[in-house]
C-alpha cells in the first residue's frame, strides 16, 4: 500500500548522509502526486490510485469516476454560488430601497427583511 505521509512505503528512498536520494521513478510518482493534487485529488483518492499501479493493476479506471465526482462537485458549488449571488444582489435592492423610504430595523433591515434561501437543485 503506498502511504502519502511516509513516501519511503512507495519506494521512495529515506534521507542518506542528510541527502534524499530520488530514483527516476521516486521522481515521476513525486510528479504524478503534484499532478493529482492539481486536479483536486485528495491524498486519500491519490493512495488508492498508487497503490492500484503498485499493485500492478491500469488505474485509469479508477481516475475517471474519481474526476467525474470532482466535476459534480464543482458544478454543484458553482449553482450554490450563482444562488448566493442572486441572494446578495436581492439584498443588496432591499438596502437601497430600505436607505431609501428611512425605516427602522432593529438591527440591519438588509438580514431582518431576507427571505429564506430556496433550496440547491440537484
């Protein structure tokens, strides 16, 4: 099993006379590790792949689900964030007219006069 935090479990040689000693394969796994990590990969998704390479297997099979989870992901932040956007505009109207017509709010009429966030679509 490769483990992130102890790269010497990969194959990755330990410290020698003071030195890290990095084959060039100890080198292209550090690539593919930075690589991953780019992409978003945790270090946990990054382990299941190398251990899958280690152990002999073509990880490609797992890649693609794990970068079609990630997508999903960003595409379900990007809508809360479009929704987010549309609530602080719709805010931002209600301050200005609140500014406007001069009413009292106990605190801040731009929170107290908010309306509930409708629900992420799926």
């Amino acid at each position: 099993m490769f483990r992130p935090r102890r790269l010497r479990a990969g194959g990755i040689n330990p410290v020698r006379a003071g030195y890290r000693l990095f084959t060039d394969d100890d080198i292209a796994v550090l690539r593919f590790i930075r690589q991953a990590k780019t992409l978003g990969l945790t270090l946990a998704e990054i382990n299941d792949i190398l251990s899958l390479q280690h152990g002999g297997a073509q990880p490609c099979g797992r890649v693609t689900p794990l970068l079609d989870t990630h997508i999903d992901q960003i595409d379900r932040t990007r809508a809360e964030l479009r929704q987010l956007r549309r609530a602080l505009l719709t805010a931002r109207r209600t301050a200005d007219r609140a500014r406007r017509s001069g009413g009292d709010a106990v605190v801040c009429r731009i929170i107290e006069t908010r309306e509930a966030p409708d629900p992420v679509p799926e």
